[in-house]
C-alpha cells in the first residue's frame, strides 16, 4: 500500500513543472498515464528515486533523466512508475476460467503462453502451477512453454529467482504450496526447480512495437496494466496483443475492466476473457 502523503503533498510552482515534465516524459518514453487524480502517488515514487539516489528533488532528478549516462535513472523512473501490489493466485475469476476452459481444450504440441505484465513473476508461476496440477507435469514440460515480460528490469530480476515473501503467497492454495514451493528462510519460500523451468522473463515495454516475437501465442494474460496507459495507447496494445495470438488464441485481463469501449478486434467471451476468430 502507497504511504498517504496528502498532509505533505503540496507544489510551488517551480515543483509543479518540474513535476509535469516528468510525467510527460513518462508517457512519451512508455505510454505511461498519470491522471491529476493520482499526481501523489506517482510523486511519492518519485521522491523513492531521488531518495536511493541521493538528489535533493525532483529537479535534479529530472536533470539526471536527460544526461548523457542516464538509462539507470531512467530505468529506476519507470519501475517505480510501474509498481504494482502483486501476489499468488490474484483474480481467481479469470484463473478459474483458464484452468476449466481453456486449459482442457489445448492440445498436445507447443502451447505459448505470454504474461505480458508479469511483474515479480507471481502470475507466470501462478500459471504454471495450474498447468502442472491439471495436466500433469510430464504433459506440461512437453506441451507448455511461457514468458513473462514487464517494463522493469529489477522485478524481471526478482522473477528469475522465484523467491518470494509470505506476502505473496497468501492465497495460495495449500496443496498447491506444498508441491512446489520450497522454504529459503525466514518467511520466504522458493518456486521449485520444474516449474521455474517452465517460465522465461525478459524485460520489455508494451508500448513499442512491432513486438520481437518470431511466433505467435495461443494465450495472453495482460491483467492489471491497461489502467496505465491513455486510452488511445490502451486501444494500440490491445491491437498489438490481437496480431501476436494465434486464431482461435485467448486474451484474459482485468476482470474489473472492459474492452469493448476501445473497439477492439477481440471478440467477449465471458467476463475479462476474450478470443481471436
């Protein structure tokens, strides 16, 4: 949860266009949107930045943005930009719906699966565990292969070594945390081995396209990122998701969140869930 800083968050001028710059900058680089509705959050980041950074404000942080060397600045802007609350098992409606319909109707062969804003790999692995415990780990080494993408590359790190807090894992089901999570520590656990192996990340930003794909997916899980774009950018993804699914492929997002006021190509099948014809 974001720290309430309302009592503090007040601009002068000067800090009100800095601010702005930095916002815009956000969209233009990663289509990134911050209404004035959620100024304070996206200023709070920010602050986190200039604090493991070192600057003095949002000045020299915005200084920093546009030297020379800045990818690192640049790259911490849009993870903290980026962050997102995320954990095991989250939006069970539409994980119900993969693992009773979706799921049984694949077929032996190279099923494709893309997270497409996989953030700490919560949802890959979430996904990965469905498929072992429904087909059989035998079948889904054989026939299912996954990559998990986000904008940040520090949470593609955390991704790639599996190791989670107790936090995340508190709507796991038991039996599914006793397979395959392994204890590390002190309130952490690591995803095992097999179904690490199942998962790929890579850093990458939905914005850009045409995306480096060399083939396409029979299923696309976009959940719980769309709400950060502008709509038009919003209507481009959906868009670019449609070309990379193979026909008769599966988009799932947000269950809270509708795309038929984007016109999009997608056809609605139930709740969140949408197909290619």
């Amino acid at each position: 949860m974001e720290p309430n800083i309302a009592e503090e968050f007040e601009f002068n001028e000067t800090e009100k266009v800095v601010f702005d710059q930095i916002r815009v900058w956000l969209n233009d680089r990663c289509g990134m949107y911050y209404p004035d509705k959620k100024q304070e959050l996206l200023f709070n980041r920010l602050l986190r930045v200039c604090k493991n950074y070192s600057f003095n404000d949002l000045s020299e942080l915005l200084a920093n943005l546009h030297a020379d060397d800045s990818v690192e600045i640049q790259l911490a802007v849009m993870s903290a930009a980026s962050t997102n609350h995320t954990y095991f098992f989250r939006e069970p409606q539409s994980l119900d719906y993969y693992r009773d319909v979706i799921l049984p109707s694949l077929e032996d062969g190279d099923n494709r699966i893309w997270s497409a804003a996989a953030s700490s790999g919560d949802e890959a692995y979430t996904i990965a565990m469905i498929t072992a415990e429904q087909r059989g780990m035998a079948w889904t080494k054989q026939n299912f292969t996954l990559l998990g993408t986000d904008i940040s590359a520090p949470v593609i790190v955390k991704a790639e070594k599996g190791i989670y807090k107790n936090a995340h894992l508190e709507h796991v089901p038991p039996h599914i945390f006793h397979n395959y999570f392994e204890k590390t520590g002190e309130n952490q656990h690591r995803v095992n081995a097999d179904i690490r192996r199942l998962c790929t990340f890579r850093r990458m930003n939905l914005k850009n396209y045409p995306y480096p794909f060399q083939g396409q997916f029979d299923i696309v899980f976009c959940r719980n990122v769309l709400y950060y774009f502008e709509e038009e950018t919003q209507a481009q993804i959906v868009e670019n998701l449609y070309n990379v699914t193979k026909s008769g492929g599966w988009l799932l997002t947000c269950v809270t969140g509708s795309l038929r006021y984007l016109k999009t190509s997608w056809i609605p099948v139930a709740n969140g869930i949408y197909r290619k014809y």
